[in-house]
C-alpha cells in the first residue's frame, strides 16, 4: 500500500520505523503525515505495527 | 460488502462546514481577484459531482455496495463545493455562480466501462489530492489555505475507497478487472497518450461533442491549465507524486512492481495477450 498524504508506500515507514522504532502514535507522526493528512492508512500501519512489535504495543501506552 | 466500513471511516473524520472552518480568520489582504476567480471555478468543478454520481449509479445497478458508497461521495463532494460556494458569499459574493453556471455541469454522461469509471475516478481522487495541496501552499490566506487542506484530505479517502471497491472487483473478476485498471493506470499517468489526464477533461457525450467535457462547459474553459501551469504551479515534482501515489497503489492491488508508467503498460500488453489467448 502507498500512503498518498506521506507520498511514501507502508514498506517504507516500516522501514524507517525499523531503523529507528517508536512507539505507535510517535512512528504515526515521525514517519508519516497521517496526522495532518486524510487517516486512511492507520489502521492498515496499526496492523504492520502490531506484527511486529507485539510485545511493545501491548505493554506501553502510546495514547498521549 | 464495503459500505458499512467505509461509512464508518468516513464518519470518523466527518467536519463541519459551520464550526470546524476557521471563517474568523480571513484575511483580505492576502487575495487577489484572480485567486477568486480559480475558488469559483474550483466551486463549479465540484458541483459535476452530480452527473458523475448519476453516472456511477447507472451504470452499477447491479452493485448494491458500490452504489450505497456513492451515496457519501456525492454528499461529500457537494459540500466541498458548498464550502467554496460559503467562502465567495462571506468574503467576495460578486464571485459566486450563478444558477445556471452550476446547472452548465450537469449534463448527461454516455454508458461506460463500470470498472473504467471507477479506475478513472481512483486516479482522478489522488490527481486532485494533490492539486488541492498544491492549492493550499500556493495560497497565503489562512481560511482558504484550510480548506483546501480539508478538501485535500477528503479526496485521498475517497481515493481509498474507491481502491478497497478495486480490490473488491478483483475478487469476483480477475482479469476483467486487471485489464480495465491497468489500462486506466496506463491512460492517467502517460501525460503523451493522454493530456487530459482529469476526469473533468475527458469528453463524455458523444453527441455534445465537442461541448462534452466538464471542464469545457465552465464560464472560463481555458482556466484550469492556467490555473495549474501560471498560478499554482502544478510543476513536474507534484505530477511526479501523483504517479507515485496510482502506480504504487495499482502494485500493491496487482501485485506486481511499476517504477514507472512503462512497466504498467508493459504489463497491460501481456494482459491484453492473456485475454486474448483466453
């Protein structure tokens, strides 16, 4: 999937967020413009998340 | 079926024309009469939703699910024009369109290709996904800077589920599908093959012809290249993100890899060879 707000495909935020791993809403606002932009890919960027970081999204809060 | 998801995606980022515009914050200073001309014509472009939307649910009678998702397009592409529309009654009414000017875009569409239509239109969405944010950091004034930072936003969901109605179609018929996707993805990002490039700018009654595209029958027909090419400056970096966001978005529903315009043409020469094979 391609993210039309980031100009960026979910391989590549996933990839940035592997170099550098955030928790959710952090990687949501480092790596994409999804926040100012039209929120479509979340749920989709929620479910590579939590692939692969199970145990971080489960433990930690990343609701501000 | 999509509808109930989409509809609840949608409705999640539902805004209020009355309250979640910053109205208080214009600033007269910072517009030209020019700038008014392109929001009114903006506005008249937006109000061809309608024979689009007829069209749509013409031509998809037998598709229960897609047809009820229109139902919110057209609902959300009326208010980017009524938002247009309340802009020049606030702030420069002697812009506004007349009546007549908005009936001008309303006319009949001829029959066509549902799975075309409806690639057209993904391609069309993130086309002007990206002309509306282009619009927005060419502006300086703050309230219509937002809202074509709303409308914006609004396109790039309704480009999304025109997507999910692609994977959809795929399901049920592969080929059939592949080839009306890739033929469109071929036609929106090959600025040689097609100059239109815009739903808007396609010719679609044949016995209107010439006077058959939407954007022929605005009061200026000449205003949307001069709005893209002198005014916003719609340059090759921005054309270059609008065939980034179809192409990357038709390898991941395709399942194969385009880096440019020519690998989706190449491969929609080896499916046209498939069907005809078939």
């Amino acid at each position: 999937m391609y993210c039309i707000c980031s100009d960026k495909s979910h391989d590549d935020i996933m990839k940035q967020q592997r170099l550098d791993p955030l928790p959710f809403d952090s990687m949501i606002s480092t790596y994409t413009c999804c926040t100012e932009g039209c929120g479509s890919c979340l749920e989709d960027l929620r479910a590579l998340f939590e692939m692969e970081y199970p145990m971080v999204h489960s433990t930690i809060s990343v609701k501000d | 079926m999509l509808f109930p998801s989409i509809f609840a995606r949608l409705e999640e980022n539902r805004w209020n024309l009355g309250t979640d515009v910053h109205w208080q914050n214009f600033d007269a200073s910072k517009l030209t009469q020019r700038h008014l001309h392109g929001i009114k014509m903006n506005a008249i472009l937006e109000w061809s939703a309608m024979p689009t939307a007829e069209m749509f649910l013409r031509d998809n009678s037998q598709d229960t699910d897609f047809s009820a998702f229109i139902s919110i397009w057209f609902f959300e592409e009326q208010k980017h024009s009524l938002t247009l529309l309340e802009y020049l009654k606030r702030f420069a009414p002697e812009f506004c369109p007349t009546e007549d000017e908005l009936s001008a875009v309303r006319f009949s569409f001829d029959k066509a290709p549902a799975l075309e239509s409806l690639a057209l239109h993904f391609c069309g969405e993130i086309r002007l996904n990206q002309w509306y944010r282009c619009a927005k950091a060419y502006h300086n004034e703050p309230v219509i800077r937002q809202i074509y930072g709303i409308l914006a936003n609004d396109e790039a969901r309704h480009a999304r589920a025109y997507l999910d109605y692609m994977r959809k179609s795929l399901e049920t018929g592969n080929l059939e599908a592949s080839l009306a996707f890739a033929k469109i993805g071929v036609l929106m990002t090959n600025a040689r093959l097609n100059k239109a490039m815009h739903p808007t700018n396609l010719h679609v009654n044949k016995a209107l012809y010439p006077d058959d595209t939407v954007n022929g029958r605005l009061p200026d027909p000449e205003w949307l290249g001069q709005w893209l090419s002198h005014e916003i400056r719609f340059d090759s970096q921005w054309e270059k993100k609008v065939e980034q966001g179809i192409l990357s978005n038709l390898s991941s529903l395709l399942g194969q890899e385009f880096s440019d315009s020519r690998a989706l043409r190449s491969y929609y020469k080896t499916l046209i060879r498939t069907a005809t094979n078939a």
